[in-house]
C-alpha cells in the first residue's frame, strides 16, 4: 500500500486512529500492518500496529514490531515509550528495562522514566539497586526518595506480615511460567460486576467493557452486570441494608463504587473490576483457576506488596470477605475530611491491607503455594481458608494504554486532597 501525499497519509492516520478509540483492533490492524511491511513507513505506522496487536492481546509480537522499528528509527523516544509501557504492562521486566534505560541515555532528566526505573527494579526484586540507583540521582531528582520509602516499606512489612510480602513474591514469581488451558467446567460460578456511577460509560470506558464482555463469555459468566449509582442502591437497599446509609452519604463516585462492591460481595459471589482495568492475555486462564479453587482472589501492585481493591474475586463464605463485611457494614464518615485520603482507608485499597495483614496475624500457620500450569497466581494457606493472588501485570492491567478522558476530571478520585 502506498500513500501518494501527506494529506493522503494523514486521512489513513486518522482513520486508523478511529478504528482504535472504537476497539476496532482487527481492521487497525489489518490496514497498519500493511504500512509497516514497508519497511520505510514513518515510524508512527509501527506505534498504531503495536497498539492493535496489544487490544488483540498479542503484546510480545507488538514488541517484536517496535524493536523492528527501533532497528530502523534508533533512540526515537515514541516508539521507546510504547515499548517501555507494553512491555512493563505485560510483565516483561528485562525488556522494560531496557527500553527504560534507552530512554534515559538521552533524557536523563526525564523524572517520570527516572521512577519508571525504580518501579521496574521493585518489579524484578533488586531492592539493592533501587537504593542505590535513587540515591545516587537523589541530588538531581528530589522525588526518588518515594521509591527509597518503598522498599524501606516492605522490608517493615516483611518483618510484621512475612506472608503478605511472600504471596505477591510467588505470584511474581510466576510470571514467566507457561500457562496451561484448564477445563472450562468444574468450578463456582460468580456474578461479574462493574460500577460506573453516572450511568452509560463514555466511549474510551466501552472499549474496555467490550473487552471484558468478551472474557465474560468465554469463562461462562454471561453478561457483565453494570451498575450505576440508582440501580447500586436499589441492589443495596433490598441485599445489604446495612450499607445504604454509607452509600447514600458517600461524598464521591469512587467511594460509592468501594461501597457497593463489598456490599455485593457480602451477599454473592462476585468478580468486580474497575471500570478502567485492561483484561491481559492470561486473564481468563488466572480467573478459570481462581474460580476453581474457589477462594478469595486479591490483586497486588507489580511494584510493591500493596494490594488494589480494583480487582477481586469472591465468596460471601470466605474469611477475607467475612471479616472485611464486619470492619464496614456500620462505617461512617460523617466529620471526616472529603479527601482521597478518606476514600482509600474507610471502604478503599487500605482497608482491603489491613484486613489481610489481620486474617495472617491471626493464623498460627501460614504457607504459599503456587499452582502448576498457570502465570501470575499465588496461593495462600491460613489456618481456616486461602487467599489467591494475582498481579497488575497477569490477570489486567491498571489502565490501558490509551489515556482515559474522566482521568483529568474530578470523577478521578485522586484529584482530591489528602496523602499521595
């Protein structure tokens, strides 16, 4: 395919750039790559073919066509950041990295791939390098100590909760491993749920829904059940009562949305997932697992031991659910300050910590497993239930590699005040 004129080019830029803010990935894709078996097509070309192929869940051949490309257009700083952030996103560490390292070599200054760095290294293990690595840019980038603190972090966690730090350890761990199809039958059903509070999800938020609909279906789940802020509380004002007051005093989307989840979760047996999150490759192999074993399923940060409570799989007969049910049924936040600091600790990520940090503390035997056959799962034994484990870089990534228009608006909870 040969493109006459600029203008030419720019019409079939922008019409593949239309296929792709529509999750249109296989007509992208099939107009992209033909530019880029040229060989001589401008760089751009390869980018939009690489993000095809990441939304039909092919990233090591989108990486395989950046690399291409950088053998072409060396040090060009798009096609590195593409790489870098599939690569990252993916679980491919040495390869982010590296793609990392490239960038820097010529923006050395470039603080966000400075603790791109750092996060990789926190990914891969090699704290000794995140200290040094930090501290010896620290008189450049003021920011790096936050890494430090990281890792200081998990070394006192490690200490007070060995397990916690061990299980994201394993399910790290396991990221390399081969994936083996399972069984589709023969495991416990669960209601997959969403939240968006404002009612019909805007277009960059149906693509990802398209996706996980998708997945739905292939794990047997039917239909994603989408629930916005009436219909949430209809659901709560019949299921868990205990829970309307929160949810009708709720002071943001997001808090609406971390309260309605653990209400479902009280009642029934559930996957929720945040809007935003982007299914990877293995997703439905690490949830079919999941599902099977029958458990709690918590999903951790690749970065640190942190657990996100965008992402879980559920029962209602489970010790993690039951416990966090009874720290938040009669919650309330009237005189506290309306900030993310709020949101995080009273319904959000924070509590789902301390709850497990509670549930190994009062177990007199703990033991990590990890399941043959399937990448980025962990297993942990307590004296009366298990908890499995998965990671932003297995089962769905944080967000997409698309930017999310809500991000810069105040439905983004984190451009509220309160503690980073």
């Amino acid at each position: 395919m040969e493109i006459k004129t600029p203008r030419a080019r720019d019409l079939q830029i922008f019409e593949v750039r239309k296929l792709l803010a529509a999750g249109e990935f296989d007509q992208a894709l099939s107009i992209a790559i033909k530019f880029v078996e040229q060989k001589t097509v401008h760089v751009l070309w390869y980018r939009l073919a690489a993000e095809a192929m990441t939304g039909l869940g092919r990233p090591l051949e989108a990486l395989d066509i950046l690399r291409d490309a950088l053998e072409r257009h060396q040090d060009d700083a798009r096609l590195l950041r593409t790489a870098r952030a599939i690569a990252f996103q993916h679980g491919c560490w040495a390869q982010a990295l590296a793609f990392t390292e490239q960038i820097l070599s010529s923006s050395p200054d470039d603080i966000k791939m400075v603790n791109f760095k750092l996060h990789t290294y926190l990914a891969m293990g090699r704290d000794d390098d995140v200290r040094t690595y930090a501290l010896t840019n620290e008189p450049v980038h003021p920011g790096l100590q936050k890494a430090v603190n990281f890792e200081a972090w998990t070394g006192e966690l490690r200490e007070r909760a060995a397990p916690f730090v061990q299980s994201w350890e394993a399910a790290l761990g396991m990221r390399s491993a081969p994936t083996t199809k399972i069984s589709e039958q023969d495991f416990s059903p669960v209601t997959f749920i969403q939240y968006w509070s404002q009612g019909e999800l805007p277009e960059d938020l149906s693509i990802i829904f398209n996706q996980w609909q998708k997945l739905a279906k292939e794990l047997g789940l039917g239909e994603v059940n989408l629930f916005n802020k009436d219909s949430a509380s209809a659901w709560i004002a019949e299921h868990a009562p205990e829970f309307s007051q929160a949810f009708a005093s709720a002071f943001h989307y997001a808090m609406e949305s971390d309260i309605f989840r653990i209400a479902y979760a009280s009642r029934k047996p559930c996957l929720y997932v945040d809007s935003d999150a982007w299914p990877l490759p293995e997703a439905a192999e690490i949830l079919r697992t999941a599902m099977r074993h029958g458990n709690t399923m918590l999903y951790f940060r690749a970065y640190r031991p942190w657990i996100l409570n965008g992402l879980f799989l559920s029962y209602p007969t489970c010790n993690f659910i039951k416990l966090l049910v009874k720290q938040t049924r009669n919650l309330r936040f009237d005189g506290l300050p309306q900030n993310h600091t709020t949101i995080d600790a009273m319904f959000g990520p924070s509590r789902f910590n301390d709850v497990l940090k509670m549930l190994i503390k009062s177990s007199s035997n703990t033991s990590i497993l990890q399941p043959e056959g399937v990448a980025g799962l962990s297993i942990l034994r307590l004296d009366k239930s298990d908890v499995c484990f998965t990671h932003e870089a297995a089962v769905a990534s944080v967000r997409p590699l698309f930017s999310l228009a809500y991000k810069t608006t105040e439905a983004n909870w984190k451009t509220l005040g309160g503690r980073d």
